[in-house]
C-alpha cells in the first residue's frame, strides 16, 4: 500500500486513476480546483477509506500533511476548447504548477510522475513519433499554451531529476478516451458521440483525411501504473498504435448510434496536427505494457456513458 498524491483528481483521466489505485489498495489524496474537473466524478469515492479530496489550485503553493510515496501530476485542462478560455491557466498550471509538485515531491522523498502528452510532437514531421523526436510545435499558435507547458513541464521534471536526484517518470498520452469525458470538452470523441446521441450533423475539421490513434482510458492507466511501477524514467509514450481517420471515427459513431444527422466539414483549425501515432516500442520493451481495447469497443463503452449522462 502506497499514499499517492493525484493532482487533477476530479477531471476524466484522473478520477479514473483515482479508483484503479484504490482498487489495488492504494492511499489517495486527490487535489483539483474543479476548474474542468467535477466532484460528481468522484462523488462514490468520497465513502471510501484512503480516500480524501482537497480543492486545491497546484499552482498555488500545495503541502499535503503526512508521509507520500509517489505524486502523479495531471493537473491541467487538455481540450482544445480551453485553450482559448484559459490560456494562462493552462501554462500556469504546466509551469508553477509542476514546480510546485516537484517541490512537494523533494520533501516528501516522493516519486514524481508527469502526465505529458503526445502534443510535445506538435503537427509531427515523423510518423510514428519516438520519443527520441523533438517535435514541431508552434511556440506562439493557439495550441502553443498546452504544447509548450507540458514541453517545460518535462523539461523541470528532469532538471528535478539530475540537480536533487528526484525519482520520475515522464508519459506521454494519446488521446485518450472513455468514460467520464466531459460531454462539451470540445475533444473530437466526445464531439461526434454527443452530437450523434442529439441527433445533430457531425462536425468534421478539415476533408476528414486526418488521423489520430486512440486510447482507451483503462489502457491508459494500465500503461501508466506500469510506468510508476517501473524504474524507467521516460518519457513514454501510451496510446494505441493503431490508427484512423477522423471520417472513419465518424462512421463508427454513426453506426454505433443508428445516427442520421449526417456529416458538416468546417476548416482545419489552425496547428492541428495532420497525423497522430505513438511508436510503443519503449513501452513494449521497458513495460512489457501494449493496449488491449479496440476502437469499436471503446467507443460503444463511451457511448453508454454519454447517453447516461445526457439523459438519451
């Protein structure tokens, strides 16, 4: 049993993280400021023991009382739609927030876990990304307030890990997907199966052609614990190798939801990346960890939540 320190514990990928460590008889401490959070998905943990909430801004100062063994860091909005919002939260939590963390981490002589994300690549020049690639990103785009936070996010993680010796892990996430997705967050999952579910067109970026390999969010989090379980520090990458194009995202939707909305293209946003797919030989390799969900099933899990959620 370890006492884990979950920043971000209330939004989609935290909440989950939250009951697969419970489950496997850990202690959580959960901070969020419910900023793109909720407590309704944490609301059932609350009765639970080892389980305890604070509503807490990490890019704040943070001290959380007692002894901790490991800090996972995944405090920070992640959707397009609020890179536009909340832009400055968004470096402030990748910035200070990880800062502080890290320093929570050293007195703690806790572990430190970052949950980056395949958005370090930007609109990539190499298919698959590796690790090893630097990646495209625009520094000053409308996305650059995610993709450089989390650039600078690890770059602190492992300027922690060579000057006070910290023991981290770095991921790099994929879009992942599942329940407990906001149904707005503006994700293109959770876009298509809302507006399936509403009977509405949905809306296609661009002619459609782009790619992106999803996760599914148990493989996710199996992928991650292996990770903090490990010795390796990273960055690796977790998402699923196998990939699609965004019409071929839309007609599952369509077809798992009998929709008959139909299908609008609207322009390509500004930066979007043209292709997506995580290289998973590191984490084959350092893990033994592969994803196991395929898209069909996911999405169909997926949707059973969004048509609880919405009421449909």
């Amino acid at each position: 049993m370890e006492r884990i320190v979950v920043t971000g514990g209330a939004g989609f990928l935290g909440s989950n993280l939250c009951r697969y460590l419970l489950e496997r008889g850990d202690e959580v401490v959960a901070l969020d400021n419910l900023v793109t959070g909720s407590e309704e998905n944490i609301a059932e943990l609350f009765g639970q023991p080892g389980f305890s909430f604070t509503n807490q801004d990490v890019s704040n100062h943070i001290w959380v009382p007692g002894p901790v063994d490991a800090i996972m860091h995944l405090a920070s909005p992640a959707s397009p739609v609020d890179f536009e919002k909340i832009p400055i939260q968004i470096m402030k939590v990748g910035g200070m927030g990880t800062h502080n963390c890290l320093g929570l981490a050293r007195a703690k002589g806790a572990k430190f876990h970052l949950n980056s994300t395949s958005e370090v690549y930007g609109d990539p020049l190499v298919h698959p990304q590796p690790e090893t690639y630097w990646g495209n990103v625009n520094p000053i785009g409308p996305r650059g307030v995610y993709d450089e936070a989390k650039r600078f996010a690890e770059a602190m993680t492992l300027a922690y890990h060579r000057k006070h010796q910290i023991d981290v892990r770095i991921v790099r996430t994929f879009n992942t997907y599942g329940p407990l997705m906001r149904p707005d967050d503006g994700r293109v999952v959770s876009n298509f199966i809302t507006q399936a579910l509403r009977g509405e067109a949905l809306t296609i970026y661009g002619d459609g052609t782009q790619t992106r390999s999803f996760c599914y969010v148990t493989d996710q989090i199996e992928g991650q614990l292996a990770l903090l379980d490990s010795s390796y520090v990273g960055p690796v990458n977790i998402g699923n190798d196998v990939e699609f194009t965004m019409l071929e995202l839309a007609e599952n939707v369509v077809d798992i939801t009998n929709s008959s909305g139909g299908i609008v293209h609207l322009p390509l946003p500004e930066d979007d990346p043209t292709q997506r797919k995580p290289d998973l030989t590191v984490a084959n390799r350092e893990l033994g960890w592969h994803p196991k969900v395929p898209l069909r099933e996911g999405l169909e899990k997926t949707t059973e939540y969004f048509a609880s959620k919405l009421g449909i």
